[in-house]
C-alpha cells in the first residue's frame, strides 16, 4: 500500500478567471526555429505537422486537445497535412510513433510526452534532422523550440484551495486524503506542489499516493485501503488531481457508505461537471482547452513557415535539459455548481443540453444551470 502518514501546509490563492497567456525568452531551438521564438530558420508555406498525445483515458484528448490542434492547422495552412497518433500511456509506444515520425519526413511534431524525463534524446535526434518539437501541455525535456500548457502549480493551488473553501469552518486539522497523478508526468508533480502550497499546515493529510497511468481504478483501490486502514471518520475530504480519478474515489466512498466527503477534481470533464450538479463531487478546475490546443496548432505553423511566434509566447519555464524555453501560460479557473453557466457554459466548452442530460434535468433546474 502507497501509504504517507504526514501532516500538510497551506498558501492561500484567490480564484481567478483570467485566461492570460504569460512566458517566453530564449531556448535553444532545432530546426525552423531560433531558440527564441524569431524562427529564423528557413520555412515552408506548408509541410507535415506530427501530433502525438500521451493517453485516451481521460476524455480530454480526443474529445478537445486533438480537434482543436488539428482544426486551427487546418484554417492556418490548408494544404497542411497532421499526422497523428496517440499513445495509451505507453513511453516505449510513443517513441516508436516519434521515430516513425522522423522516418516518414514530418516537419514539426507537437509532443505531449507520456513521460517527459525520457524525451531529451527524442528532441535531439529530430533537431539532428531538422524538425522542431514544440512540447504541449507537458513540457518535454530536450531543446524544444516552445511550450504551451497551463501553470499548473497554480492549478493545484486553485484545487487546494476550493477544498478548503468547501471544508469552511471545518477546515482546520481536517483529516484529507491526496490522490495525486502519474509520477511519470511532470504536471502531476506541480499539480501536487501547488495543493501542497495550499493545504499544508491547515488540514492533516492522512493518507497520499500517486497513480500510475492517472488510473481511476487505482485510485478506487487507493482510497478503499485509505478507507479500510484509517475508518470513514478519519477523512473529511479527498484531493483528487482529475476528474477521471475522481469517478472512481466517489465510487470507492460511496461503497463505503460516505457520501458527504468532499472531494474536488480537475479537467472539467463532462462527467465531473454532472457529479458537481448532482451533490457527488465538490469541484473541478477548468482549463481551456480549444484556446490551448489553438495558440499551439498557431506556434506549430509558424514554425514550419520559420515566422517570428514571440507574441504568442511572452515567457519562458526551465526544463531539467533546457533554460528559458519559450512558453505560453493559461490561467486556470475553478468551477462549482455556482458557476459552470459563467464558465464551461458561456465558453461552449460544453453546452447546458449536454451537461443537463434527462438524469440531471432536475438537478440542473435547481441549480440554474442553463436558464
């Protein structure tokens, strides 16, 4: 069992709903680019841009990230062509698909690393042949020539905090138990730093693991041993760091008769958004995923044609490789029951008719959602 007994800390974030890009500077770069976002290099009017994404099983990929990527490449460069694949959480499987990539003559790829410490020699080998890799919403190690993702310690602090704000005046010395992401995906890492940010010192975490694969099974499995080995009077709430694992640690505490333990998500997910309605989860964060997927699907084209992408990313992040990689940051924003018509809604992320399905239509007439 993946056990920690330890108390945790707290740094208290407002929520914001800002959606401001930040980042950017001077990396070293491969291919069309420069290194600092001036993509100097010799460009096409149009080429092959490679998209390879790490899973399925949170729905985010296929059902956002994919269509938008592939949508907005095709409104900037019609005679663009994608070449995609996805990787079920599979690093081996990935590398294959990238070196298919090379072998087969792309001119850019979007990477989005099933485990980013593995990619250095992957950027390497593709600068070596001339294509750019711009590492999207993880950020790959190796030279990439861009990043575009969310800041996700503040992420974690969001979800950290809106646990808190739902604990309310039970907050305090509450126990919690932490469910965290892949260890092999480092936005897991800040995801988990950042609810640290906000939790500790405050509530006593009484029970954290990190899951494999962002498995909602596991997760299941994690919270039952919680469950199992400290009572259901010992947890007050659970941080869950998505919404998939989310369905499987509501299904772990209802097995065990404890259905008023807050627990919080992130991604949005439709299914997270009806469990918010319906009183089962607490929260989710929200991250725009189109305007990402878009600003990359925007940075990749300019790369292939070695235009300038500098006002599209204004800062920079370090990598473990590499120093001021340039980087477009989204503001994330967390979602209740209070505001998913402010948020998810009025963004058409998803539309009342989809989220208020027939099972929920009294629950979202309650709420308001919609109307």
């Amino acid at each position: 069992m993946r056990m920690q007994l330890r108390p945790i800390a707290v740094g208290i974030v407002s929520l914001g709903l800002a959606a401001a890009l930040t980042a950017c500077g001077e990396a070293g770069g491969g291919g069309n680019g420069d290194g600092d976002g001036n993509g100097s290099g010799e460009g096409k009017e149009s080429g092959t841009i490679g998209l390879l994404l790490p899973e399925n099983s949170t729905t985010r990929y296929e059902s956002f990230d994919r269509p938008s990527i592939e949508g907005k490449i095709a409104e900037l460069c019609s005679d663009c062509k994608v070449q995609y694949n996805n990787a079920n959480e599979d690093t081996a499987l990935q590398k294959q698909q990238f070196d298919a990539m090379l072998t087969q003559g792309v001119d850019v790829i979007i990477l989005d690393a099933v485990d980013s410490a593995s990619t250095s020699s992957w950027v390497e080998e593709a600068a070596a042949q001339g294509v750019p890799v711009v590492a999207y919403d993880r950020l790959a190690e190796g030279d990439v020539v861009a990043y575009v993702s969310y800041d996700n310690t503040e992420v974690g602090r969001l979800q950290g905090q809106a646990l808190l704000e739902a604990l309310g005046d039970d907050a305090e010395g509450a126990g919690v138990v932490m469910i965290n992401g892949s260890p092999t995906d480092p936005n897991a890492a800040m995801f988990k730093a950042g609810a640290h940010e906000a939790l500790d010192g405050v509530v006593d975490i009484v029970y954290e693991s990190d899951v494999d694969g962002w498995d909602a099974a596991l997760a299941n499995e994690d919270v039952t041993g919680a469950v199992e080995s400290l009572g259901g009077d010992a947890i007050d709430a659970v941080y869950s760091a998505n919404d998939g694992m989310a369905a499987g640690i509501i299904t772990a505490l209802h097995a065990a008769n404890l259905h008023d333990t807050v627990v919080g998500g992130q991604d949005a997910e439709l299914a997270g958004l009806q469990r918010i309605i319906s009183g089962e989860q607490t929260f989710t964060i929200y991250k725009a995923l189109v305007p990402q997927g878009e600003l990359t699907a925007e940075i990749a084209v300019r790369v292939l044609r070695g235009e300038d992408f500098s006002d599209l990313t204004t800062g920079t992040v370090d990598s473990p490789t590499t120093q001021g990689v340039p980087s477009a940051l989204l503001t994330p924003v967390t979602v209740t029951v209070d505001n998913i018509n402010e948020t998810v809604i009025a963004d058409e992320f998803y539309t009342a008719e989809a989220i208020c399905t027939r099972d929920y239509a009294d629950a979202c007439a309650e709420a308001g959602i919609g109307g």
